[in-house]
C-alpha cells in the first residue's frame, strides 16, 4: 500500500475519473513534439499566475479541464505525477525507506516422495532408492571397519587397562585361573605337627590338575564379562546421539543442514557425533564419555585389552528402499519430547559433567534419551570363549541382562515395538568384526527363533530368484549383500574351528507351518500352499501332465452338490506364451503342445485391432497357447559367417539374454556406436535388450550393437576417440557460450559508462528504487515556489489570449556537454525564450 500523502483544498464538485495504473501502463508511449510541450506550459497557465510562480490549485484546475478531451487520455499519466507532487511550504515529506517483510510459506518437497500419494513410485524412484540404499550399506561397512582398526591401538589398550581398579583386576585374575590360563600360586606348606583334625575346611579346594579349567560353576568368562559390563555401564558417561537413520528429508532441508554443516557447526543432534581421528578417540577413551556407539566400540577394545576373542558387532542402519512410514522424515516438532523431563535432558551439555557419586535418575534418562530413546543397542561385542569356544554377545550400557546366552535373551537384540518404529530403527544386516580386520555376517543369531527372513524383510536387498542357467553348480542365485561381503570374510585358509562351528549354529530356519484345521473349505484351499483346486489356477499356471489329484473336495448341497479334484501345489507349473518366452532367451520345442489355451491379451493399438479382426472373421475370440519350462530350450543362434550380422525383419538383433548373441559376434553396449560402425563401415546390428510399453505402443529398448568378435577393437577405439572429440566439443562450446555472456556484460558496462560521459548521469538513485513512490520524488534542481492565498481561491483550466507564443522552425541536433548531476538533456537547440519555457515544463 502506498504512503499517505495528504490533499490539498479540493473541490466539492466531482471531479472526472483517472484511469487505472494498468490501463495506464498499457497505453503506448508517444514523443511529445515541440508544440505539444508549448501547449502543456500554456495550459498550466492562469490570469494571476506566472511560469515564474505556478500554485498548486492552478494545476489541479487545469489537469481537471484537460481530463475531459478525449484526445489526450495518453497524457493522464503524466498529469497525475504533476497532481501529486506537492510544492512549496505544504509539501509532504519523502516517506522513510523502511524494510519489507515478506512472510513465504515454505512446503517440504521431497524429490524422492511420488508426487501426489496415490500414484505408486516408479521406476526410476525405486531405482534411485536401492542404489542409495546400496551405497549408504557400503559406506556403513567402511565406517566399522575403521572404528575395528582403531580399538586395536595398543595405546587404547594401555589406558583402557590403567583405569581398572584393583577389584576389577581381582576379578581378572580369578578369571585366568579359572579357565586355566595361568596356574595358582602355591600355597605354603603346614607344620608337620598339626595333626589331620586340626585341617581348616573352609579353606578353598587345590586343583587335581594344574592348567584345566574351572567348570564347577559353569564358564567362568560369562561371570568375568558381567562384573566387565557393570563396571563399565558405571563409569562411562553418553553424552551425544549415536547413529541413526532419519528418513528421506525433503530438499529444503537437506539444504539447509548441508549449508549448516559447510559453515563448520557442530551440532550433534543434527550432524551426529564427529571424531575425526585416532587421537580423538583416544581421547574419550581417557574420559570415558561419547555416544553410546563409541561406548560399545571402547568396551570391546576393553576386552581385547584383557587378551579376550572379542568381535565388534554392528547392526547398520541404512537408509531404506521402500516408501513404508519409517523411512519418511520426521520433523523436529514431530520428534519433541513428550515429558516435561524428556524435553529438560534432551539438551545436552556440550562439556563432560562431572562424574556423579552415586547413580541416579537423571544419568540414568540422560544416557537413554541421548540417542532419541531406542531401546535397543546399534553396536555390541561378541566374545569367544576361551573355554567352551562358544560365541557370547555382550552388551554393556542399554540392555538389562548385559549377556545374552538364551534365545529369549538373544531375541532382545532385535528392534520391535512402538519405540522402534519411533526412532526408526530395523534389523537388516547385522556384521561381526574381527581382530584381524575380518568381518561376518550374524544377522540369523539376533533374529526371533532365527527365522528368515523375519524381521528383515522389507529392510535388506534381498535374494534374486535363482536363474535356471545349465551350470556344473546348479542354478546361479545372487545375493547382493553376500557379494558386498567379499572383500571383509576370512580366506579359507585362515578359518579356524571355531568358524566350522559357528557356521553350523547360523543356519536360517524356515517359518513354522501352521497346523491344518480339519476338513477343506474353499477359503482355506484358495489361501493354501499345499493344495489347490483347478479352477483356482491363475492365468499363466496349469497342472503338470500326468499329475493326478490327492483327494476329492465336495462343494455345494442337494442337487447343486459337485465333486472337485485337489492338486498338490508342486505339480503347478508357470507357463508363458511363446512370445514371453522368446524374452527369456528360450523358444518352444518341435512338436510340442500348448498346456492350456487362453484369450490373447492385447496390450498395444495395433495388437488389438489385429484381435479384433480375427474376432470377426472367426466369429469367437482368438487365444494363444501358453507352454511350460520343460517345453523350451534355449535359443542358441548360429555362428556368424563372413562376420555378417544376423538380422530380423526390423533390421536389427534380439539380445534379452546373452547367450542370445551368435558365436562369432559380441555385444557393444555403448551409445552412439552406429554412427561409428557406419563410418567404419562395418556390419552391425542394433542390440534390442526389452521393450517399454506406453500409450498403447512397444517400443524397443535399443542398447548398443553387435558387431563381428574381430571388428570389437577396431569399433571401441574409433568410439574412444569420437567421444574424446565429442567432449571437447562441448567444453568449447560451454567456453564459448561463458566467454560471450561476460562480452555482453563487458559491453554493457561500456556503453553505460560512455553515457555517462557524453550526456551524463540522467537517472537518480532513488528513482532506480521500486519501493519508493514515484510521484513523491522532486528533482534536485527544481525550488520550492511561494504560493499566495489568493492562488487557493483561484481556479481555471482555461487559455489566457494572447499568450501563445511563435513556433521555432529553426532546429538543429548538436552534442551537449556533460551537466550537473539530476539535471535533465534535451539534445535539440533552442533558442534563450524557448529553452526557458521548456525547461519550467520539465521542472513541473
């Protein structure tokens, strides 16, 4: 809204009204002549007025009287800014340039979020998710195998061990006797002359066999690990969040916390706990303090210090592939605490506090509630007994029972429950390290009842659908998590017993099948994976031939009473069409016959009116014949000969499988090789690897060509260097474009600077300003004129006679030296009177 400026003594009579600020800007601009500028100034004129002291008043009267012309409408304007601009003592003072406040509501977009909800992602979104789900597991991966290097360092060790008081290394000590690592002092021998009465018997017992462990009162490393665990849930102190997944976040803020991180803040509810090096975490080795991860990691350098097989364990926390809730972003106000006492300790202090005498509530909260109250551990330690040579998990600040050796106890490892889905946490792959920088994976031991896939799925990549390919190994299954895990799993040669064993004990279990209820019905036959009725097949499923049924089922009462046969779901078989077929590299045998006849289903324009003729000219609906796995064979072509490229009817070569590729010729999966092997001129054919389906049309998918196995150098290099010229193309380009943009600029800046030289600096800053009323700004040159009283009473619009003045028909163009600052040009020569009057009509 523009500033109020106040009126002066006005009318009662109405006066005409203006035209709108949009009409105004939409009328074109017109060059005033000479006499057009004469006629202005007569105008302004008045009986008892002068150019040398024009009043407000007249100029009011007079713009009312111009107004009713219809002639001059595209002269308004211009009259309007004269209306406003105030003169002489009453003039308003220049409004003060204040800020603007513009209030944007900001919307969290999320580029990976399908846009509207109801629409499914597709297939790009999920694309882009497991690749970064992919890579977020690898980088997990690297990150534990730096922090297992770093609970190595021997330094550590040192201080790890200098800390324990003189019970714990009691404790140790009875420990290493007990398993047989060290033999007892010998105890001093009694005088001869007591007598065997007088035998103390409280006394403790000596070994029959020096060098044996102790197990009378079962493994002594499982008391020795919780006398461990007590001591350290008391002394080492959390004091930052430890890592966690938070979601897809939206763009902007992605961008905000990257902007916040850039600019070096060390926030660690946002940003996490940062050590950038090994001295770092050797200093919180020395205090004792840290996340509840680097808690974990120091107790298992702990007990590697004390010369125990411990493995670092990790339960990582990638960023999810799916679009289910827990991997959407919570906001801050979402994840606000609850309890009055949650929202006061969830601030943590950024120093170490002091270490507390006794243990009390507020550590106790303030350890869970620094890592968004997940009450379930991230890292732990496995430890091999030396004893028994038995795996024992370890956990030391979060859960009650600090050893886990019973399924129930084991079972506690794995997230589940409201504060689990709260602080986003899953079990997807969970990773022992080792001390030799081996790792392994254990997710099966810390799944309920060790089932698989259990709780992982939906949470970890899983494992491809075994491809029936004729190999000496059987069929070619791949795990993508088993693959990543080649590069950390021990060598063959470096396996010890323990491994065979544990091996063994981390077999997957298949989900309990519930018990059958007695008697069949249609709905627990429809749901069952045992059996099935015919009539319940799909579409592409058909009975094996030769399968005969188990049982009859009978359905239905009195007269509408039929007996069904029930099949075993084993003799289900999956058939295709022969054209579904050829896109998995198999063809049909001779001779063979279709298992079922079904209508064909047309998808494309030209499919269906193909069907649709048929239709008419057989009078029913066609159907095509599906065919089963056992009625195929691969489609092996014939070698090339004369290094001639095989083509179909379309001009290029179906590649869905590669043994689709004839013997002889190879695959260049690369783009823009046509035009290479055309300029090359060598036989080729376009490599169609699938088809995309869209408004109602198959188009190809075209990747690369297949060319003659001697023409594959030739054509790789001749692409090399076409895409070495490609790119230097576009770089000279790209430059050129950059260094033609900066010309314009350049030559901007002379051509402004050469006006401003030659006619001066015709425009003012505040003028430049769009936050600033036009109307109000009075040029520097023009002085406030003095208006009488009489000037208020005194209105007009009409022409004074005998004012007009001669026309100048002599005219002439010449170059003006350069002015004071705010004035105005007018690159014509006049001579001293109308150089006079044009300039009173310039200063209005």
């Amino acid at each position: 809204m523009p500033p109020f400026v106040p009126g002066k003594d006005h009318s009662t009579q109405d006066t005409p009204s203006k035209r709108g600020l949009l009409q105004a800007l939409d009328t074109p601009p017109k060059s005033a002549t000479l006499e057009e500028l004469k006629a202005q100034k007569i105008s302004l004129e008045s009986d008892s007025s002068s150019l040398s002291s024009l009043s407000s008043s007249d100029l009011e009267n007079s713009a009312n009287s111009a107004g009713v012309d219809d002639d001059v409408d595209d002269e308004e304007v211009n009259w309007e800014d004269v209306l406003a601009a105030p003169s002489g003592s009453n003039a308003a003072p220049t409004p003060e340039l204040r800020d603007l406040d513009i209030t944007i509501q900001k919307n969290h977009v999320s580029l990976t979020e399908p846009l509207g909800g109801k629409k499914g992602p597709s297939k790009i979104e999920r694309f882009i998710r497991i690749q970064t789900h992919c890579m977020h597991v690898q980088f997990l991966l690297f990150h534990n195998a730096i922090r297992n290097w770093w609970i190595n360092d021997p330094e550590i060790h040192e201080i790890l061990r200098e800390k324990l008081p003189e019970g714990i290394k009691k404790e140790i000590q009875r420990w290493r006797i007990a398993a047989g690592l060290e033999t007892p002092k010998p105890t001093p021998k009694q005088s001869s002359k007591k007598r065997k009465r007088d035998r103390d018997w409280t006394e403790d017992s000596s070994y029959v066999e020096p060098n044996r462990p102790d197990l009378s009162r079962g493994d002594p490393t499982i008391h020795l690990l919780k006398v461990l665990a007590a001591y350290w849930k008391k002394h080492f102190k959390i004091t930052s969040p430890g890592l966690h997944k938070r979601g897809y976040r939206p763009v902007s803020v992605l961008e905000e916390e990257l902007r916040a991180f850039n600019r070096g803040e060390e926030d660690e509810n946002r940003f996490g706990e940062k050590i950038q090096d090994l001295n770092e975490f050797r200093e919180h080795a020395r205090r004792l303090y840290g996340s509840r991860d680097v808690g974990s990691q120091l107790f298992t350098a702990l007990l590697r210090a004390l010369g125990l097989e411990t493995r670092l364990v990790a339960s990582l926390q990638p960023i999810g592939f799916g679009w289910a809730k827990i991997e959407k972003y919570a906001s801050a106000d979402e994840r606000a605490p609850n309890s009055p006492v949650e929202s006061e300790e969830s601030s943590l202090d950024e120093g170490l506090p002091p270490r507390p005498k006794g243990k009390s509530k507020i550590s106790n909260k303030r350890q869970q509630l620094a890592d968004g109250d997940s009450p379930f551990p991230t890292y732990w330690s496995e430890v091999e007994s030396p004893v028994t040579q038995e795996i024992i998990p370890v956990e030391s600040l979060i859960l009650p029972n600090s050893v886990a050796m019973t399924p129930e106890l084991l079972a506690a490892f794995e997230p589940r429950g409201a504060k689990a889905e709260k602080a986003k946490q899953v079990i997807a792959y969970v990773v022992a390290y080792s001390p030799d920088a081996t790792a392994k994976d254990v997710t099966i031991r810390y799944l309920r009842r060790q089932t698989w896939p259990g709780k992982t799925k939906g949470f970890r990549i899983p494992v491809e659908k075994p491809v029936e390919i004729e190999l000496s190994t059987g069929p070619y299954v791949y795990d993508w998590f088993k693959a990543t895990m080649r590069g950390y799993i021990r060598p063959r040669d470096k396996r010890t017993t323990v491994d065979e064993k544990e091996d063994l004990s981390l077999v997957a279990k298949q989900p309990e099948k519930k018990a059958p209820k007695e008697g069949d019905t249609l709905q627990s036959l429809k749901a069952s994976k045992d059996f099935v009725l015919e009539r319940f097949l799909r579409r592409e499923e058909a009975l094996r031939p030769g399968a005969s049924h188990v049982r009859m089922f009978i359905s239905g009462k009195g007269a509408k009473q039929k007996e069904e046969k029930v099949y075993r779901r084993s003799d289900v078989q999956k058939c295709l069409s022969a054209e579904s077929w050829h896109k998995e590299g198999r063809r049909i045998k001779l001779g063979e016959l279709p298992l079922k006849l079904v209508p064909i289903r047309a998808v494309t324009r030209n499919r269906k009116l193909e069907v649709d003729r048929m239709e008419r000219e057989t009078g029913e609906k066609p159907k095509q014949g599906l065919y089963a796995l056992h009625q195929t064979e691969y489609i092996i072509p014939d070698p090339i000969q004369d290094g001639i490229i095989p083509k179909n009817e379309y001009g290029n070569i179906d590649c869905f499988t590669p043994w689709m590729v004839p013997k002889g010729a190879v695959h260049i999966p690369w783009p823009a090789t046509v035009r290479v092997c055309k300029k090359l001129r060598v036989d080729y054919a376009e490599a169609v690897i699938g088809f995309e389906f869209g408004s109602k049309m198959a188009v190809p998918i075209i990747q690369g060509v297949v060319v003659a196995a001697e023409n594959e150098d030739l054509v790789k290099d001749a692409w090399r260097a076409e895409d070495a010229q490609r790119r230097e193309r576009e770089r000279l380009k790209q430059e050129k474009l950059i260094l033609t943009t900066w010309r314009k600029f350049i030559m901007g800046l002379r051509i402004s600077e050469r006006i401003q030289e030659e006619y001066g600096d015709t425009i003012e800053t505040e003028s430049q300003n769009p936050f600033v009323n036009q109307r109000n700004i009075i040029p520097s040159d023009v002085q406030p004129v003095d208006r009488d009283e009489a000037d208020y009473h005194e209105r007009g619009g009409f022409l004074v006679p005998g004012e007009d003045e001669p026309e100048h028909d002599q005219l002439g163009i010449q170059a003006q030296p350069r002015k004071v600052e705010g004035s105005r040009e007018v690159p014509i020569a006049l001579d001293n009177d109308t150089s006079e009057e044009l300039s009173d009509i310039e200063s209005v």
